[in-house]
C-alpha cells in the first residue's frame, strides 16, 4: 500500500473522528463525544468508515485527484457508514432521544469528509507533490510502462530510465530521459527521486553492478519495487499484456485453490445465497411475468451455453431481456444502449433482476456468486486468440457478479475485453473473503442506485 493512501486514511478517520468531538463538546451532544466510556464506538465508527471509502474507490489516486469522482465517492461513503452505524446498536450506542442529533450526526461524518477531500485535491494532489522515479526497463517496452503509471497516477513522474535492453541510438527514448547508475544514485542524494520501478523481462539486463547498486538503496531504506506488483496495487488489474512469457512467475494457481478453509466458505456461501435468491426469485416471478406480458411479449425465460470451470459447458438461465429475435444476424456482444433490449429489460437489468434465475445454477455448483462472468463459447475462442491468457479465466467457477463486472463497463473493443480480464486475473490471484465482501458491497450499490447495464 502506498504512502499516500495510508496517509489518505489515517487523515480521513482523525478529521471525521475530529468533527464529531467538537461538535459533540460544542451542543453538549454525547453521543458524538470520544470518551472513556465510548470509545469503542469510535473504533468501530472508523472501521466502518475505512471499509466504505474503500469500497466507494476513496483510495484510488488516480479518482482522489478528481473532484467530481472524488465529491460524489465522499457523499456516499458518509450517507451509508451513517446508516450503518446507525442500524447497528449492537454493536453502536443506542439512538440518541432528539432525532435531530441524527442528521447532525450525519453531517458532521460527510461535510468534514468533503471539505478535507476537496483541500487534499486543491493542495496535495497537485503537481508540486509527484512522485518522481527512476525506472529500470528495456527501451522498447520504457514508453508503455511509462504511460501506464501515469495514466492511473497522473502524480507519478519517470525521472528516467536505466535501459536493460539493447542500446539505443540517442539519449533519449520516447520522451524519456536514459540514464546511467552514476546519474541515477546522484539524483536520489539530491531526493529528486524516491523510488525505484524494475521492469525489465530480460535477467541478462540486470548486470552485476546494476544488481549490487539496487540492493544498496534497499539497505540504505529506498523503495525498490517491481512494475506489475506496483501496477496492481494502483489499479487491482494483472498486466497481462507486460509480463508475457514470465506470467507464470507472477500468478500463483495454487494458493487459492488448494485454500480448503476458504473453498469450504466460499462453496457454503454460494449454497446460502442460492438459497435466499430463490425465495426472493419466488417472491418476484408473479410480478415480472406480468411486465414480461406488457413490456416483453415473448418467452419469461432464455438458456443460453456458456463456459464454466475447466472449459466445460452448462446452459446458464436469465430473464429475458431483449427482442425475441435478437441474434438473427448472428451472436453479437451486448453493448451500452443496446437497441435491442426491451423497454421493460432495460429495468430488469438495471436492478441486476434479470440474473435470478441463475441462483439454480449457483445452487446446482454450475456457477458461484462470485467469479468472471461466463462467456459463450464462440466469444471465448475469438477472445483466447487475440488476447494473452484469457483461457486463465477458467481456472474458477463462473460468477453471477464479480470484479470486473463491479469495476469496469460493457466490454466492445478487444481492448475493453483486455481490462476485464485484467481485472478477473486480479481477482483470481487475489480472491480473499474481504475482496468477496468488496465485490458484494459494490453489487448492491449497483443494484440500490440502478447502475446495472
């Protein structure tokens, strides 16, 4: 985790924890009061805080250094850790008697929040505060490694690069500046530069001399960090399309699924949610029939083949949502403001309605609710030829949501397919309980704030 997100956190939890104080010494409210006696509800307030902002992306730099993003992540993050909070008294203080403390109780969470967030932007994200570092790379791979770190970090700044590849003609490589060892150390004594980023795929370029100075800045406390570990903890994606051949190197099959304390939860889950998404499914069916009868005219229900774990096939089961005859010209991808979805699909699939159905496939073992989306097969052989590992997808059951489909949109260009499965790689590699609960929390926003597609 960088520097500038602990410190992100760490701001985040004094100035809300701050305001709740003062204003609670201020009114003689004690129910914002940090004291002996409650402060374990402070603990808990932060917890809920930290885990929202989380979730709401207010530790992405790269949406922290945007106002509109970050505004509209800041409000969020404060109306639900509010509601939360406040709907839990187990484990909170009991509602205070003058419901009027409630809405102050709210307003003294999200203004504090807004107004530090929108210093931080005006002062902190400028560009007087990037971070400047050298980069340890081929030449003809510099300019992408390059370009990909600012286009997540705009405040990351490549000082220059130690060229590990072949020697290039100039001294400069597309707009970046080649350096030697003997520049490189000059500017870490005069702290123009505070990290170091190795992206070099060939080991013949990591000479001795390179070697012995890298491990000299690590014993005189510099960062020295690898690109992809860097990328991902920027971004939550695997860049597949960098680490090419040595992909084998950075993805690790086997920790997570030879984890049988969390395949057992994760199966167990899958089961209990199944289960609590067919009685809602029960609950539901009279009414979508009859929107089905007005707004569809046509069948309830449409199977479709996809690919599942180890490539194998099953027929997944939805609500349908577009026009009987959608594919006559052939099987196409959906897209953003697809003509040929319905009136009445368009609701069904902007409160995720649409995916009910597949809870049977959950309960049969078919699919889980977490994992990458499952694709048909003919998209699957057309995407496997174009894009790196995209057969790696696999490996895991198929998910009725996951975090590709929380953290990134419709998928047209070969590019777009890029992103998601960068983004599925990430969550394979790093699937966790808490990852889980982010992914869940995520899908029900989408569902509350009818942001589904």
């Amino acid at each position: 985790m960088s520097e500038r997100k602990i410190l992100l956190r760490i701001i985040d939890v004094v100035v809300v924890l701050g305001a709740l104080h003062l204003l609670g010494v201020i009114f003689h409210f004690n129910y914002f009061l940090i004291n002996e006696e409650q402060w374990m509800w402070s603990v808990i307030l932060a917890a809920y805080l930290l885990f929202f902002a989380t979730v709401f992306e207010l530790y992405n730099l790269q949406r922290a250094s945007r106002i509109t993003g970050t505004l509209r992540s800041a409000v969020t993050t404060g109306s639900v850790t509010s509601l939360i909070y406040l709907l839990t008294p187990f484990f909170t203080p009991v509602l205070p008697e003058n419901r009027i403390q409630i809405l102050y109780f709210y307003l003294a969470i999200t203004l504090p929040l807004l107004l530090w967030r929108s210093i931080y932007i005006k002062f902190f994200a400028s560009s007087r505060f990037n971070k400047n570092i050298i980069l340890i790379a081929d030449a003809s791979d510099a300019a992408m490694i390059a370009q990909s770190l600012q286009d997540v970090d705009p405040n990351y700044k490549i000082s220059g690069f130690i060229n590990t590849g072949p020697a290039v003609a100039s001294g400069h490589f597309v707009g970046l500046k080649v350096i030697g060892i003997k520049e490189a150390h000059r500017l870490f004594e005069d702290r123009s530069v505070t990290e170091v980023v190795v992206a070099s795929n060939e080991a013949e370029g990591i000479t001795s001399n390179l070697y012995r100075w890298l491990i000299e800045l690590v014993e005189n406390g510099y960062s020295v960090r690898e690109y992809t570990q860097v990328y991902e903890e920027m971004t939550d994606r695997v860049p597949v399309q960098y680490v090419g051949k040595d992909f084998y190197k950075y993805f690790p099959f086997a920790r997570n699924n030879q984890n049988r304390l969390y395949l057992v939860y994760h199966r167990l889950f899958d089961i209990v949610a199944s289960l609590c998404g067919l009685i809602i499914f029960a609950a539901i069916i009279p009414f979508v029939l009859i929107g089905n009868l007005f707004g569809n005219r046509g069948p309830l229900f449409y199977a479709q083949e996809r690919v599942g774990i180890n490539r194998k096939l099953f027929k997944i089961v939805k609500f349908r949502t577009m026009e009987r005859d959608a594919e006559k010209s052939g099987a196409q991808f959906a897209v953003k403001n697809d003509v040929r979805i319905t009136k009445f699909g368009k609701f069904l699939r902007a409160t995720r309605i649409d995916e009910f159905p597949q809870f049977w496939n959950i309960l049969k073992g078919e699919m889980s609710v977490i994992g990458p989306r499952p694709e048909r097969q003919v998209f699957v052989e057309q995407l496997s030829e174009k894009i790196p590992f995209y057969e790696t997808r696999h490996v895991v059951k198929p998910g009725l949501t996951g975090w590709a489909q929380v953290k990134t949109k419709y998928g047209v260009t070969d590019g777009d397919h890029l992103r998601k499965l960068q983004y599925d790689l990430y969550y394979i590699k790093k699937r966790s309980v808490f990852l889980d609960i982010r992914i869940i929390v995520k899908t029900l926003s989408t569902i509350i704030f009818f942001k589904g597609q």
